[in-house]
C-alpha cells in the first residue's frame, strides 16, 4: 500500500521527519515522516508550516514501500 511523505524540492534530499524539530527534517528516506493518505501529508505540511516553516517548495510524494 503507497504511503505519503512531504519532501522540499529545492533540496530533493530532505523530507520532514517525524521528530520534533522546527520541524524535523531529514535526508534519510527511511526516517521520513510517513501518512497514510496525500490528504493526511497535506495536513501535515499545512502543520509544519504553522510551526514557523514556510515550505514554499515543499511537495507531497508517494513512496511505494513501508521501510
């Protein structure tokens, strides 16, 4: 089942990570913060951008597999 992760497109190796942060970043796929749906990464982004962090080149991936 495809999962959803939020990644900058500016920098095509940083994902939001699912630690705490301003907010978390990461550059490991695989420590990535993962949704279940492109809504739920959407909301995600929308939250990590009220945290202080515009993300104006921020986009919503599909990752196909869960590692």
């Amino acid at each position: 089942m495809p999962e959803y992760v939020v990644k900058l497109e500016s920098n095509p190796d940083v994902w939001i990570a699912q630690w705490a942060g301003s907010p978390g970043r990461t550059n490991v796929l695989a420590t990535a913060r993962r949704y279940a749906t492109k809504g739920g990464a959407l909301i995600g982004l929308g939250m990590a951008r009220m945290r202080g962090r515009k993300f104006p080149d921020a986009m919503v991936e599909e990752v196909a597999d869960a590692s």
